[in-house]
C-alpha cells in the first residue's frame, strides 16, 4: 500500500524529446500528436510594412514558395492531427496544393471558409492510419468579425489498443478567434468560446456520448492574462504546453507564439485538453463568472474602489441596494451592452438572475461581493475536484492496471511532449529571420490512458 502511494504521488513524466519533428521521434506506439498553426494568409501578409496596399497574394511566386516550406515541416513533423488557421480557402491552386499533398501522404482533410467571403478559413486534417471520422460538424458564428469553428468525431484506433472492450472516440476542434482590436470585442471572443462549447455540450447529449477526451486547437487571440484562458480552465481543460513545460497559470510570459501586426509579441496559440475524468462547473456558471470578472475589470480600470464601485451600481436606488435598472445601465456605460457586440437582453437578465442569489431583485453589498467583486462561486469544490481528478490523470497506464478495475474505466490522454518552433519562442523572443508565418507552430504528443470516471 505504502508503494503505490509513494509512486500516484510522483510527478507526470514528460518526454523532453527536442524542438523537431516530435511526432516521429516518439517511442511508444500508442501515442498521436497535434499541430495547430495559423499559416499567415497571403491576402494578409504585407510584403512591406509601410505598404499598406501590397500584399503577397498579388504575387505568386512569393505565396506559393511559402506555402511549400510549411508543407514540407507539416509532412517531416507528420502529426496525427493538423489545425490550420487563415487557410487560403478563396485561391483553388492553393487549396489543391494542401488537399493534394496531405492527402497523399495519408490525411483527411477538412475545410471550412469564414462566412461572408472573408478568403481565409480553417482546415483540419487526420491521418487515417490513426483514426476513422465518425461525423464532421461547421460551426458558423454569424456575428462580429465572421468566424467558424469545425468539430471532428473521431475514433481512435492505436497499434496496441489499451483493452478490446474500450470505445476509444474523441473530439477535436479547430478555431480561430476574433482579434481584441478594443475591449468591446472582448466579450464577442468569451461569447465564440461559449457558442463552441455550448454545441460541444449538445453535440455529446444529441448522440448519447459517455465522456470523451476534448481537444481544443487553434489561435485564440488572447494569452493566459485574459478572461477566455480562465473561462477555459474553470471548464477543466489544461493548455497542453505548459502541462508539458509544467508551468502554472501564472507563468504568463515564458513563452510567445505570434506577432501581431502593432508588433507585440504574445502567446496566442493553443492546444487545450480536457480529459473525460476532469471536473467542470455548469457551463452557465463557467460564462457567468467570465462575463463579471470582465465586469470587475472595467470597473477597476475606472480606477473605482470596491465601496465606489457598488456605489456606481447602486446609483439610480434610493437604498443600499443595486436594482435591475442600475444593473443594466451600469452595463451600458461600462460598453458591456447597448451596441452590435454587447450583452443581449437575455444574457443581462441571466447574469442578474445569477447575481441574485436570494432572489428578492435587488443586490445588497454581501451579493455584490460574492458574485462581482470577489466572487466565491463553488471554488472550494471546484479546487478539490480538479486536484482529485488531476491526480487520476496524471497515472501511468500500469498504475492503473494495479488498482484492480473496481471503477468504470474511461480513456483520457496525458501529455507527453510540446513543443514551438521556431524555438526561440519558448524562451519568449520572436527571431527576425522566422518567415514562414507570423504565428509559431505548436506541436503537442498526447499518451493514451485508462482513467476512472470523475
């Protein structure tokens, strides 16, 4: 007994293998890997800077050459799973070039063009030596800045399966999020986030799904200091590479993967992970909690106190109380409703029916604090759950074997490697002679593993 204490309590081993074609280095047979990368569309790419009119879609020698070189690292990486953002989906020779390549070389692939005919879109390929498609999903937003999402049923078939009796399925999804050009566009990004887990969510009820593995792929347009990672790690996924580099939430800057066109470089691109074991808050709760810490941020960024701020709130009340209509026109002036981006009317009377924990239609001071100011939510058990889980998660497959199946098994994955390129991202410095996009190439190699049920 005291042994196998000793070892659940060790720490996950990660394979540091080294910053090149990872997936073909890989020792154990079992193991898939993931690429996310956005590939720099050529009617975006300025050829220079000051020129605000050329752009390298006007001369195809120069986009074609480009697109070469990332094929060539794609096919040498040879990733079970490749996520491509600003996919050229509006040039056919382009298109034929990828589908041709890729599809020799083993993939199915999978494209989907932003609406409106914005030219750019998504494509997402697997490789058919490890997995059979068992449904392919669009998810088209219709709202600010025309973005889409594609969500891939797989089944997973590894050489050496785990157990004949495990249904070994998962989910992949590959998105690129609007640029937060103001802060009025960051709710819009938490909303796409929202929409896509929302239908991840009906997608799993709709076909009767047990837990599966969710993968998470794709540029999000935000770092780890904004609300969109924390709405995701309160839904219990886990960014793949700082699992592997073992880097907490707030290590924010030892790495970067793009360099946006205002020439600030940030961590963008991410491979998130959500094991069927992990606990997750209601998705409601997740959103709401999302939408008011954005709240407490606008107030604070109005330099307000916590006394001043339910001060604002409470305005328009003749008591120590915050009311609806305060509520709702303190989102307006903070640019949280009353345009094309905002709050609907629906999701204000949400957040406040949340807000409202006694119900009696109006927020004292105390609700103030527990749901704006410093809220507590069900963190307690949410840190317990997580810990709990992550502990399961973190067990090698023999660990597993050794506690006699007394649970209901399901498989998960761990991570075993991630790595960026080019690699003097990791170190969180953009090198001057990086050509191939203006984003970096994040790799990750997943393990299969057998895991009880949270």
């Amino acid at each position: 007994m005291g042994r196998k204490k000793s070892r659940l309590m060790t720490k996950p081993k990660i394979s540091r293998i080294g910053s090149y074609a990872i997936a073909s280095s890989i020792a154990e047979p079992n193991s898939i890997s993931c690429t996310t990368f956005n590939i720099l569309a050529p009617i975006y790419k300025r050829l220079n800077k000051e020129d605000q009119i050329s752009r390298e879609s006007d001369i195809r020698p120069y986009w074609w050459k480009r697109n070469h070189k990332i094929l060539n690292w794609l096919l040498c990486e040879r990733s079970s799973i490749i996520c491509l953002q600003e996919f050229w989906v509006g040039n056919e020779e382009l298109v034929n070039m990828y589908e041709k390549r890729l599809g020799n070389a083993g993939y199915i692939n999978f494209k989907l063009a932003r609406t409106n005919n914005r030219g750019d879109g998504l494509l997402t390929s697997v490789h058919k030596d490890h997995f059979r498609v068992l449904n392919h999903r669009e998810l088209l937003f219709n709202d600010i800045g025309d973005r889409v999402a594609q969500l891939l049923h797989v089944e997973y078939f590894p050489p050496h399966c785990l157990s004949n009796d495990v249904h070994q399925e998962m989910l992949i999804v590959n998105t690129h999020l609007l640029f937060p050009h103001d802060s009025s566009f960051c709710l819009v990004r938490l909303n796409q986030v929202y929409k896509i887990l929302q239908y991840v969510e009906s997608y799993q009820e709709e076909h009767k799904l047990n837990p599966l593995p969710i993968i998470l792929c794709g540029d999000w347009n935000g770092s780890k200091r904004g609300h969109i990672y924390k709405f995701l790690r309160s839904q219990g996924f886990a960014s793949a590479y700082d699992t592997a580099h073992q880097y907490t939430d707030a290590d924010e800057q030892k790495w970067v993967s793009h360099i946006n066109h205002r020439g600030n470089i940030c961590g963008v691109d991410f491979i998130w992970l959500l094991n069927p074991n992990r606990y997750r808050k209601l998705l409601k709760t997740s959103w709401s909690e999302a939408v008011f810490s954005m709240f407490k941020y606008l107030l604070r960024r109005a330099s307000l106190t916590e006394d001043d701020a339910f001060a604002f709130l409470k305005a328009d009340s003749e008591g120590d109380y915050i009311t609806y209509s305060g509520f709702c026109e303190a989102s307006r002036q903070l640019n949280l409703t009353g345009h094309p981006r905002g709050l609907s009317l629906e999701e204000l009377r949400d957040l406040w029916v949340q807000a409202d924990i006694d119900g009696n239609r109006v927020l004292d001071y105390k609700e103030f604090q527990q749901r704006i100011w410093n809220p507590t939510w069900s963190e307690k058990r949410e840190i317990e759950k997580s810990s709990s889980s992550s502990s399961n998660s973190n067990k090698e497959p023999e660990e597993e074997e050794e506690n006699g199946n007394k649970e209901e098994q399901v498989v998960g994955f761990s991570v075993k490697n991630a790595v960026l390129f080019p690699t003097e991202v990791e170190k969180g410095t953009w090198p001057e002679n990086y050509s191939l996009s203006d984003h970096a190439r994040l790799t990750v190699v997943f393990s299969p593993l057998r895991m009880p049920h949270a």
